[in-house]
C-alpha cells in the first residue's frame, strides 16, 4: 500500500467521513469549508489527485468530486477510524436477548442474528460451516440510496442466496486467519459481481464447539463504520462465549 503525507491522510479521513454522510463524490470545495486544512481548494484538488493515481480515490464521469475507493474504505477502518465503544447497557442489553438460547445454537445464531439487524438498522446475515443461513432486515437496504437501483438489490438478494459464497468466505478465514480480533470486509469487487460495486459486507467469525461461521452487515459501502465494526465484533464474540 502506497506511502500517504501526513496532510493526504487527514484529507483522505475526511473524504471518507464525508462520503459515509452524504453518498456523494466530496469536492475539494467542501472540504475547503468544513476542515481547517490551512491550504486552499486548489492544492486540496491536486492532493486528491495523487491519490487518485494511488487507488484510493476515484471520479465519477459526471461529477467533480471525488469518492473512496475500496482500498480507501479499508484503510480508513483499519488505520483511520476511532470505534464507537458500546454502552454496558447496550452489551447487557443483547446478552440478555440471547441468554435463553445459549443451549440451542440454531436458535441461538437466528436470534442473534436478528438482534443484530434490529440493533444496527441493517440486514444483518449469519451463516455457520455446515451451511445453515439466515438473515433479517433486508427492508433496511431500501433506506440507502445506494439500492433504490432496483438491479443492485436484486444481485445482492441473490447474493444472499449462494450458499456457497458464503462458504468459501469461511474456508478462507480458515486459510488466511489474519490477526485475532480482526474486522473483516467486503467491498464492491470483493463481492464478486460489479453490480455490487456500491456494497460492503462488514463481517467477524465466530467458534464455539463444534459450531464455526461469521455473522455480519451488508449493506453500502459507505457504513458508520465506527458502530457498525464494534458492533458486529461483540455479537461474535458473545455468540462464542454464550455457546462455549
């Protein structure tokens, strides 16, 4: 991964945080008004070009702003970003919805799951390594401009469907563990089709006896990731040590 100054990566953070906002291409305008950049739009502009030609940034053809790319949206998570700690309250809160299941892992994993959507106001999915899937608040994906385009939602509800997509993506946490505790992502051409360019998966494993899967958001690209990361990392840890 290329090298960034220390002005790209507050520009770039920025860019990030205001896209998540908006869903729209940021221009060097507005970060002119809203950041204390010391620097004008014009050296923002060239700024943003160079990291274009990096891969962090691209350009729609009928816009003069600019958009995260995936690289970006991923730097930004692992490097840039100060998660939003839950609340004990919030904690207790969905143990306390799970607990009675905690000697029915099916029941468990679906309720689980559901508390996960109706918490983070997304279409939460999980799916364990005997391939066993469920998911709620698809209905979510409507709030999100991103898939008011009708031919993205039906490919992500496909998606939802491939059982064996969802498979491989736990063979591979399997075969590249990364570091413990680490988020994991999908975004646009990770997801493997390029109608889901403007999609994220934001995802963690879970393991407890015999059971091992993930559970996670899917959603756009531009998630608050400062919730919904922590947010997805508690219910897999807790769905690991409910069931242990």
């Amino acid at each position: 991964m290329a090298d960034l100054t220390p002005r790209q990566i507050n520009v770039l953070k920025a860019i990030v945080e205001e896209f998540i906002e908006t869903a729209k291409p940021v221009g060097s305008e507005t970060l002119e008004k809203k950041h204390s950049f010391g620097v004008c739009p014009a050296t923002l502009r060239n700024e943003m070009a160079k990291m274009a030609q990096i891969g962090y940034l691209s350009k729609p053809h009928s816009s003069a702003g600019r958009m995260p790319t995936s690289m970006a949206l991923k730097y930004y998570v692992r490097e840039l970003m100060t998660p939003k700690k839950l609340s004990v309250s919030e904690e207790v809160g969905v143990k306390e919805k799970i607990w009675d299941k905690k000697h029915d892992f099916a029941n468990l994993l679906k309720e689980a799951t559901k508390e996960l959507s109706r918490r983070s106001r997304k279409m939460a999915l999980s799916v364990t390594s005997q391939g066993s899937l469920c998911f709620f608040g698809a209905a979510h994906l409507l709030d999100e401009p991103e898939f008011l385009d009708i031919d993205v939602t039906r490919v992500t509800l496909e998606l939802i469907d491939q059982v064996d997509f969802w498979l491989r993506i736990i063979d591979s946490i399997t075969l590249y563990p990364g570091e413990e505790g680490e988020i994991r992502l999908l975004i646009g051409h990770d997801l493997g089709e390029s109608l889901l360019e403007p999609c994220g998966f934001v995802f963690q494993q879970y393991e407890t006896g015999p059971y091992k899967g993930i559970i996670g958001i899917m959603g756009p690209a531009r998630q608050r990731y400062v919730e919904t990361v922590p947010l997805v990392n508690y219910f897999a840890r807790l769905i690991s040590e409910v069931a242990g």
